[in-house]
C-alpha cells in the first residue's frame, strides 16, 4: 500500500481510475510513439470503447506513478481529451519495471523497428543480470530463475528468441544512429549491421557518407573484411572505400558508364548533393522529354494524315 498526492491509499494490484496528467513516462525511451497504422486502429478503439486494457504503473523512488505500460494509451487519452484512465499499480523496483515495460511491449506491438528491439533486449539482460544480484523485496521474478542458468539463456526463454539473435539485436545499440536508421528503414541488413557497429565511430560514419554518395550499403562479406582488417590495424577510409568500390557479389556488372563533362548539366545537378540524386533528376528529365518527343511525333502524323486526307492521296 502506498499513500498518493492527495492522501488517500492506493493499493497494488488494484484498478484505479486516474487522470493521466498523475503518470509520467518511463524513464528510458526504448519504444517510439509512431502514428502509424497500429496506432490508428488503437485510436479508434479507445474512441469507440474506451480504454479495455489498464495502464501499468509502479511507484518510482520520487514517490511518482511512472508508466511501466501504456504509452501509447496514454498518448490517445490525452488527445481525445479523457479526464481519467484505468490504472493498475504494481509491486516493483526500477529492474522489474525495466524488464515488465520491455517484455510488455515486445509481446504486445505487432510492429517493432530492429533499433527497438535492441534496446528492449539490452535493458531486459541488464535489469535481469543486475536483479540476480540484488536482494529486494519487490524484485517478484528473482526466484524463478535457476542456478548456473546464464542471463541471456532467461532472456531468449522470456521473449521466445534465439540467443544469437538476441545478440545482434543488441549490437544495434553500439552502431552510429545514422546507420541504426538504414536497418529501420530495411535499406541495410541486420547481420552486415552488426558487424559494423564493431568499427570506431569515425569509420562508421564513412560507411553512411559513402551510401549518401553512391546509394550503396556493404554486403555481409564485406562487412567482415572490414572487421578482419580492423583488429589488423589495417582498416582506414581508403581502404574502406576501396572495398566499397567492389560493389556487392550479387550486383549486375554496369554494361556502360558515361562520365558527364558539360559544364551546363553539372551546374544544373551540383544542388544534389548525393548519386542518387543526381540520376532520378536525369531519369525524370529522360522520361519527360521522351514524352514530349512522342507527343511531337503523334501531332505530326495527325497533321500529315489530315493533308492526305485532303489531297486525295488517301484514296490513291
């Protein structure tokens, strides 16, 4: 039992009605607020039936309700203007909220970005190795965890995944955000990422200028070479490009490249900063003018075919 703000005792592990503006957010963003699809249909369900599943919170060492589950309920609460909100209060410390609000939105979200899931994965292994340590009265799972069993081995048990994938989702957490955002964003793979994230920070970052130029992100393969030469001492930005250069095993060869030396089209490309860029600018270039070519010549065979039809040629 704990005593609120207002005075009254508020008891674990009983449903409260609450105003949401009491509740403050977990501490750790691990999951973002993202108005896509889930969220609207969880609009619209809270709209129609109001909040079915209860905002999970526990008392923090400030005295202070914070969210363990909920976010995103909470988010709709306050944009359709709810006064209260079904709250449960449970018996944890900051270890259990960590591993609850982690476990919690892992089962719950059916869509979570690799970058997430990292994040949820490493609070979870370090909230479970430190609460095996720790005597606390509020620490519920501790006894469930078995002698000599390994920190990693009770967390693919919890979520249900492989220790090895595990691994890599939590690797994620030491790769340069610019490249965390290409995994997200499915333009780069998750194995070739995890290799990455094991170069110095400087070196990481020449791998996204080099994408942001050439529209290319390493293989796999290439990836391991580049760990492999840097425990060598081998590794630098030349050496780096140079292998980049390559390009991947499974791209077609260019069957023909053409340098552009017209100071008229340079000047009109030199505002796009990246390849890409500069070849959709091209290819739409390209296109509208093969259009308006195609134009041109359907008005002439018009005009041609109305002068036969004048001229009596039509009937020759």
């Amino acid at each position: 039992m704990r005593v609120s703000d207002e005075g009254s005792a508020l008891y674990y592990n009983t449903l409260y009605e609450m105003d949401p503006a009491q509740l403050q957010p977990f501490r750790y963003e691990v999951f973002r607020l993202r108005d896509d699809e889930d969220m609207a249909a969880l609009e619209e369900s809270i709209s129609k039936n109001g909040i079915i599943v209860p905002i999970i919170v526990f008392w923090n060492e400030y005295g202070k309700m914070e969210i363990i589950a909920g976010h995103r309920r909470i988010y709709i609460a306050q944009k359709l203007g709810m006064t209260t909100v079904p709250v449960i209060i449970k018996m944890v410390d900051l270890l259990g909220a960590e591993i609850m609000m982690a476990e919690s939105n892992l089962t719950l979200r059916s869509k979570l970005l690799p970058s997430e899931k990292g994040k949820a994965y490493k609070m979870m292994i370090e909230a479970i190795y430190k609460q095996r340590h720790v005597n606390d009265e509020r620490a519920p799972v501790e006894h469930a965890y078995e002698i000599g069993e390994r920190t990693n081995e009770i967390l693919a048990k919890q979520v249900g995944e492989g220790k090895e994938q595990i691994r890599r989702y939590i690797r994620l957490n030491d790769l340069e955000k610019s490249l965390v955002d290409l995994v997200d964003d499915k333009r780069m793979g998750i194995r070739p990422a995890v290799e990455l994230s094991y170069l110095p920070k400087d070196l990481q970052q020449e791998v996204y200028d080099y994408y942001k130029q050439n529209d290319v992100t390493p293989s796999h393969a290439q990836t391991i070479r580049f760990r492999k030469m840097d425990s060598e001492g081998a590794l630098n930005t030349e050496a780096l490009r140079r292998i980049l250069d390559e390009g991947k095993p499974n791209q077609k060869p260019e069957v023909e490249k053409m340098i552009i030396t017209s100071p008229d089209i340079l000047n009109m490309l030199k505002k796009y900063e990246s390849k890409m860029d500069k070849e959709r600018r091209i290819i739409i270039a390209l296109k509208l003018l093969e259009e308006a070519e195609e134009r041109s010549r359907n008005r002439q065979a018009a005009e041609n075919s109305e002068q036969a039809y004048y001229s009596g040629e039509e009937y020759i």
